[in-house]
C-alpha cells in the first residue's frame, strides 16, 4: 500500500461512487432495538433509570454491552489469527458489505415498520410485516446477490490502494459476508415486528448469539482455513441471528403470508420517509467507509490499528450515547410544544452521558497502551500505531456519545432536514482533513494519525454545531 500522487481525484470518484449508490437506493447493530425504550421516560435521576431497565430496557441494554464484549473478544481472535495485512484485509472486507446493510436495512428497518406497525389492527399489521419482509428479501437479496456474484467490483471501489493480489483475497471473504447481511436483513424485519409486539428477548439474544458465532468460528476454524472461516462464521452467526427470531416470531402466533405493499395506508409517504432516513445515514457510514479507502494507501497494518482503535474508543457511543438518547426521544417528541420541559429533558441525559463516558475517555487515553495489550493482545508494529490512535481518538468520545441526543431534538421537533446538512459539513471536513493529513502530510510511518485526528474533527464539529443549533433553537423558543 503506498500514496497515490493523484489521490484527490481518486477520492473525489470514490465519494461520488457511493453518493450515487446510496441515491439510487449498516454485524447487527443493536442501537436500532435499544430505540424501543422509548415507553420509559429517562429523566436523569436514579428512579427513572430502574424505570428504564425494568420494562425490557434491562434487557436490550444487557445486550448491547454484552455484543460490544464480545465485539472485543472477536478483534482479539482476528489479532491473534491474521497479523500485520491480513488484519488489514479483514477490516476491510467487512465495511463493504456493512455500508450498505447500515445504509438501507439497519438504519431504516426499525424506524420505518415500528410508527406504521403500532397504527393498524391485528390483521392489517399482519399484511404489513409480510409485505415489509418480501421487499427486504427481494430488494436487497438481489443487491446482495450482486455483491456476492462480482465482489471485486466493490472491492475495487472501497479499498482501491491495496494491490490486485491483495484485493483478490478480500474479495473471497466479502463473497461470504454480502451473504451474512442478507441474512442479517431479513432477521431484522422479524426483531421490528418482536419490537413492535414489545417483546424483548429474540431482539436481545439474537446479536449476542451472532457475534458469539463470529467469535467461535474464528476460534475453531481460522488456524486451519484461514480468512475464508471468517467468512463462514459470519453466515453461521447471521443464520442463527435469524433462526432465534423466526423462532420466536410463530412461537407468538405470529403468521406470514404472501402480500405486496399491503394494507395501502401503511405505505403511504414510504418512498420519501425511507429517501430521508438513508440520506441521514449516508454521511456516517461514508465517513467510515472513507476511513478505509484512505487506509488501503498506507503501510501494512494501518486499518487494523485503526479499527482495533476506533472499536475501543467508541464502545461508550454504543452502551452510552445511543441507549440515553434513544430513550431520551420519545419524551423529548412528546413535550414538542413544551420548550422548558425539552431544555430540561436534554440538560438531564447531557448530564448522564457525561457522567458515564468522561472517566471511560480519561482512562482509555491515559491508558492506551495497556488496554490495547490487555484486550487484544497486541504488540510491536500495531502496538506502537494503535496507542496514539487511541489516545487521540478517546479525547472526543464524550462530544461523540452527545451527538446522537442533540440530533434527536430536531427530530422531536419534525426538522429532519438541518441534522442531514450538519452531519454533512462536519463528515464532509473530517474526510478532508484526513485525506490531506494520511496522504500529503504526514510520512508512512504516522501517516494513520490522520485518521483519527478526522474523526475527532468529525465528532467535535458535529457536537458544536448540533449543541449550538439546539441552544438558539430553545432560545429562539423562549424568546416567542
């Protein structure tokens, strides 16, 4: 992997590349059922948070955190197995197929079937789940077929630095996970309809048994096969991530029949409200799909300092920042028309995530070196990249765990448009600043810092200006 001259016009058709990708049409992320708390008020006092994990939050957040060990204990085992670039090739394969899962089904599926789910009758939410389901098979079965089919070509666009041979051996693994997400896709319909039935466990058993899966696979397989038992252990978790749902979904007399965009009402306005979603997703998972192409440029083991990095910094964003504020919504939606009691409902979870992630950023940047040796095993050569990349990137994990609070003040609010042109701007400078820093400025040897420097330009911009945005918007509020 080494700098291209011409690598700004190579990022501008990247860009492009997936721009249109994600306008002509993100491993299970339990932050879409963590959203499901929003039948308890979270308030910012003890109370309220044993309200929160007594009605099935208890549950989803047990989960989350459990999916994140084991997300750590699967990144150990990769360690382990596949040294220096295979690291690197591993990481990079998964982001392919995860870009577009996170885009158009995990960002979208509980968001879009839950509001319409919750308005019909028995047998008309029974026409909806089917309907839903047979799109999301249909629809992203072929696009995934397509990505399992000729790999290469989206190997070729997402990690395009790493050389023919290299790109050969990414593209076998990310055959196998285009299969996974599929998998993955349709569990998620079936974890909606559990969702919106408020039933909790398949939602909370099914990403720790597909991660757990992962980690087996990897565990038993990887030293005799190899990176192609990364792939198997994927489909396998995801299989299973699936079964338990299906499972639970006809043990509670559930049914599936053979409808399309049925009842009418249910799917009105669909098209629109599913276009909105995945532009609000789109900057994000850009952004780290960038991160990767940029890194397929550098020295052997950058992405895998890099993600060993990011998956640590931020596993307060996952058990922090998105349950408060996922639980945060639906009090903030209901005092729309009350901007006292919305100040103080974002006063109260500010405080909360601050409580919560700015001891776990002091001791991950104080301690980088150790956790990256105690956690994963590392050592040498991705020791000496990650330590500094952690370090850096954990100063900014408290600004992170705030953004999705702020953002979900004007989604309470019906603005759905001014979180898209934020998160827009402040991806749009953290990708630059990163290209410029991993590709112009910085030598090989620390070329990787620049990209966790953009993510900390990506997480500090977004905080100023989603924080400032909702200030004037209260004050603007009390001033009328």
């Amino acid at each position: 992997m080494t700098k291209d001259p011409f690598f700004s016009s190579k990022l501008l058709c990247f860009l492009s590349s997936l721009l249109f990708n994600f306008s002509t049409f993100p491993l299970f992320d339990v932050r879409a059922s963590i959203q499901n708390l929003h039948k308890i008020p979270f308030r910012g006092t003890l109370r309220n948070v044993k309200k929160v994990l007594s009605a099935g939050g208890a549950l989803l957040m047990g989960s989350a955190v459990m999916s994140k060990l084991l997300g750590l204990l699967r990144d150990r085992l990769l360690v382990s197995h596949f040294p220096g670039e295979e690291l690197d090739w591993v990481f990079a394969a998964f982001r392919i197929p995860d870009f577009f899962f996170f885009l158009l089904v995990g960002g979208t599926v509980s968001t879009l079937f839950l509001p319409r789910a919750v308005e019909l009758d028995h047998l008309e939410r029974k026409k909806f789940f089917s309907s839903f389901l047979w799109l999301v098979v249909v629809v992203f079965g072929l696009f995934c077929l397509a990505g399992a089919l000729w790999p290469e070509f989206f190997v070729q666009m997402f990690a395009t630095g790493f050389s023919a041979a290299e790109r050969i051996e990414i593209a076998d693994l990310v055959r196998w996970l285009f299969g996974s997400v599929f998998l993955l896709s349709v569990s998620s319909v079936f974890s909606a309809s559990q969702q919106a039935r408020q039933k909790f466990l398949s939602v909370a058993l099914a990403p720790v048994l597909y991660t757990g899966g992962i980690c087996a696979g990897i565990f038993f397989w990887a030293g005799s096969f190899g990176m192609e038992a990364v792939g198997w252990a994927a489909v396998a978790g995801a299989s299973v991530h699936l079964l338990v749902n299906v499972v639970a979904h006809f043990l509670g007399k559930q049914s599936l029949t053979f409808a399309w965009k049925k009842p009418r009402r249910a799917w009105q306005k669909f098209t629109s409200d599913f276009s909105f979603r995945t532009a609000n997703n789109a900057a994000f998972q850009i952004n780290l799909s960038a991160d990767i192409w940029i890194g397929s440029f550098l020295i052997a083991g950058s992405i895998g300092a890099f993600q060993l990095g990011m998956n640590l910094a931020f596993a307060s964003f996952t058990v922090v920042g998105i349950p408060l504020a996922s639980a945060a919504f639906p009090r903030l939606t209901q005092a729309k028309r009350d901007p006292a009691e919305q100040k103080k409902i974002v006063r109260d979870t500010l405080r909360w995530i601050a409580i919560l992630s700015v001891p776990a950023a002091l001791a991950l940047a104080i301690g980088a070196n150790f956790w990256l040796r105690f956690l994963f095993g590392v050592d040498g050569e991705l020791l000496r990249m990650g330590t500094p990349l952690l370090q850096i990137m954990a100063l900014s994990v408290p600004f992170a765990c705030a953004i999705p609070l702020l953002s979900r003040v004007y989604m309470a609010n019906d603005d759905v448009r001014t979180p898209m042109k934020f998160s827009a701007i402040s991806i749009g400078l953290a990708t630059a600043t990163a290209a410029v820093l991993s590709l112009v400025i910085l030598p090989d040897e620390t070329a990787v810092l620049g990209l966790a420097i953009g993510t900390v330009v990506a997480n500090l911009l977004s905080a100023i200006l989603f924080g400032t945005g909702v200030w004037r918007r209260f004050q603007r509020q009390k001033n009328d």
